[in-house]
C-alpha cells in the first residue's frame, strides 16, 4: 500500500509508530493546527477556537470555549487597544526627557504603603474576552448558566482552507510532533536514570566525547572520563547514565564512566546474587582507572558473599574488570563490628593491632615492618580507599618489634581482582655437587688412503 492510499488514521498509526509517541499526541496536534488554520483565515482575535477532529472520517467542527466569570466593573475590564499615536519628532523627545527631569526632582518623599499598594498587580483580577465571558452575558445564551461553567459556541464550518492557512497547519503539526518525539525521550531516558546503559563513540567535540545512544546523543565530558583511557569512534562502552535534563539547546544527557556507581551498577548486572538481593553492597570506594574497594555482606546462611562476587576462578569479576579497563577490585567483607571492618578494608595487608576513636571518627591501624608498605599501597592508595569505604580517618604505623626477633615475611592473603595462583618456591638441597656438562667423546679421523697410480 502506498503513502497515497493511506487513510487518515491509518497515517496516524504510521507517525506514532515511526516516532513512538502516543496517538492522543498527534490528535490534540492535528486539533490545534486546524485550530490554528481557522482562526487565520475565519476566526476572530476574541474567540478561543477549539476543534473536534474525528480521524475515522476526517471530519471536524469547530467551537468557541469561554469560561463563564462573575461581572466585573468597567474599570478592571481588559482595556481596548490604544490608537496610533502621531511620530513624535526629536524635539518633542527632547521637551518630554527634560520634563520628566524636572518632575523627578519635584517627587516628594514617598509615603508609608497602604494596604491596596501591598497588593501584588498579577493578583488582581484582570477580565480576558477572548477566554471568559461574563455571567450577564452568559445568561443571554443559557439562563441557567453558573460561575465556572464552560460555554461552548459551534462555529460555522468552512468550505476550505487557504494555502497560507494549510501551510501554517503544517507547520504546527510538525513542530507539535517533534516536541511530543522531545518529550517521550526526555521521559524515557529520566526514568533510567542512574543506572547504566550501553552506548557507542561518536565523536570528540572540546575534550568532550559524543556516545551514540538509542534515539538520543548523550555528552561525557572530560570530568567523567577515565584518565588513560582511550576512546574510539565506534568503540562500544558501558556508561552511567548521570544526569537528564533540558537545556537551550534542547535534550541534555550526561553519561560517565568514573562515577562509582557505574561499579555498583555492574556489579547488579553481572552478579545474580546482588540482584536478586542475596548479597548486599555495602560501599564503594573507587579511583577510577586505578583500583577500588567494594565492601559486601550477606544475610542468609550459606552464602559466601566475597565467592559470590568472585565467581568460579574469577570469571564474574573478571568480566567486571575487563568492562572498566583493567581496573582492580577488591572486594571486602563487611563486618558489623568496625575493628574487623577496618581491618579487612586494608587487605592484602595484616592488622597487628588497632585503636579507634569513635567520637572522631579516627583509627590508628599497627602492622610488621613488612606489611607498612602493602598496608599503606603506592602513593598511600590502599590506606586512602579504606578510609573512604569505613569512613575512619585511619592511620597505618609500624608496630615495634622486641629486640632479638626477626620478622619472618608472610605471604599476605588478600581478595583481589586477579586470579589466585599458589607461589611455588623452588627447593634448594644444602649441599650440591657442581654439574658438569659431559662432552661427546671425539670420533678418530678416517686415514685419507692415496689410490696408488697403475704403472
């Protein structure tokens, strides 16, 4: 079937469908644009015209709606539209600036405000012919008309419309259709916001990346970008959806890839205890390209909320990992009782002591000589996440060691992002016999045999 066979309603169906808006929306454009056609070729500046449109048959009737208001004194009705003054000329400008000099200074003090003064000019009742019309009036029609009521006039129909009046219904249509097809997607994306979408690299634009979304373009600026990492046009991402809102310029979608709740949010996504609600995430404390901490808990029994996470041989989190670019996680159990937590949060490294100041919030955390470096982490990162994840400003020290002890290094135990492997080292026997390599014994030289030469 081709475009010129369509029907009225069949076209509607076609538009909704085309820009998934809803078939109301296009009838209340339709009504206004034939609205609009009318009142420029038929109507009156004083009529508030409405039209009825009925897509079945494409007829259509048109009314005059004014609200019925009580009556109100000459003075406070809309006033007529002043007359064309005469051009005034420069010298009549420059008589008049110098009179309102003059009256400027001759304004005595100004007095205490009454109680009329104090009343705001929008709040006065103003009388709008073109919407309402007064109770006198309205009982001319009906006499049984009330205050508030609607009267609704049916207006001649015409036998058509004009090409100035056509195009201007066009115009209207589309412009109308375009703001429904704005709004359904502001909708749409508003509702996900917060959670993380799929979308594709478009362009570079100011140190701002353009991602390609379904029906809509969102902005990732360099704020919310992770730093070394390196963005392709048509690169596919994850991306949290961080802010929806309208701009001058129309829709405005922010996405990030450093937010920390993009963690949290895969998380969700790739690991069904989390989602289901069996395992809790407790905290996050991220760097973004870096490492992170993300504390987790349980309710249930039987449940290992650190293995739930980790997955067989580290297949969720690994897939968590490559999603963000090699970042590490490490993943915490969270405990109730905050000398654990504290402790777990500085793993890999191990807790000798620990003293907390609950009032201000403070811990002072003591480890081995061996342990202050992995406790602390490079450039103070380790001991910088776990103070975000507790909330305790947490100082790492060197416990004392007693004279004549020697610290034996430990292989620290921590839940990482990497797979675990045992570190096999290798035995050496006290005492070892040097190992010779032995040379292949030389073969003897065939005697070269001279051919002795017939006489």
């Amino acid at each position: 079937m081709s475009n010129q066979d369509l029907t009225i309603s069949q076209a509607i169906d076609l538009i909704c469908e085309e820009k998934k808006i809803s078939r109301e929306v296009v009838l209340l454009a339709i009504e206004q644009a034939l609205a609009a056609a009318y009142r420029r070729d038929y109507g009156d500046k004083l009529q508030n015209i409405k039209v009825d449109f009925n897509p079945v048959d494409g007829s259509m009737k048109v009314y005059d709606v004014k609200t019925v208001v009580e009556d109100l004194p000459p003075e406070e009705l809309e006033p007529k539209e002043p007359e064309a003054a005469e051009p005034e000329t420069e010298a009549k400008k420059t008589k008049k600036t110098k009179k309102t000099k003059k009256t400027k200074k001759e304004e005595p003090a100004p007095e205490i405000a009454t109680a009329e003064s104090e009343v705001p000019e929008e709040e006065k009742k103003r009388f709008n012919p073109k919407t309402e019309v007064q109770l006198s009036d309205a009982k001319k029609i009906d006499k049984k008309t009330k205050v508030g009521e609607i009267i609704t006039s049916e207006l001649p129909m015409p036998s058509g419309f004009g090409r100035v009046a056509a195009q201007t219904a066009k115009q209207v249509i589309v412009q109308k259709i375009r703001e429904a097809e704005r709004q359904t997607v502001f909708d749409r994306y508003k509702a996900q916001e917060g959670t993380v979408l799929n979308g594709i690299i478009q362009r570079f634009d100011r140190g701002m990346v353009m991602v390609e979304l379904p029906d809509a373009v969102a902005i990732m600026p360099g704020s919310e970008q992770i730093m070394g990492e390196r963005y392709m046009p048509n690169q596919k991402f994850k991306f949290y959806l961080q802010a929806v809102k309208q701009g001058l310029k129309g829709l405005e979608i922010i996405v990030s890839r450093r937010h920390p709740e993009i963690l949290r949010e895969l998380f969700r996504q790739e690991i069904p205890e989390i989602n289901s609600g069996a395992v809790e995430i407790k905290g996050v404390a991220r760097e973004a390209g870096s490492r992170a901490k993300v504390a987790v808990a349980t309710s249930e029994k039987g449940v290992d909320p650190v293995g739930a996470c980790i997955g067989q041989r580290g297949v969720r989190i690994q897939t968590i990992i490559s999603e963000l670019g090699g970042e590490k996680i490490d993943i915490i159990e969270w405990n109730e009782d905050i000398k654990k937590f504290i402790a777990n949060s500085l793993s890999p490294a191990k807790i000798v002591s620990l003293e907390i100041d609950e009032v201000n919030k403070k811990a002072v955390a003591k480890v081995q000589p061996d342990q202050l470096s992995l406790a602390i982490g490079r450039a103070g990162q380790n001991v910088r996440l776990a103070s975000r994840l507790t909330g305790y400003e947490i100082d790492v020290q060197q416990a004392e060691v007693p004279a004549g002890e020697t610290v034996v290094p430990t292989e620290p135990v921590a839940i990482s992002t990497e797979t675990t492997e045992k570190i096999v080292e290798p035995v050496v026997p006290a005492e070892t016999a040097p190992i010779t390599e032995e040379k292949p014994a030389k073969k003897p030289r065939a005697k070269k045999v001279k051919k002795e030469k017939a006489e």
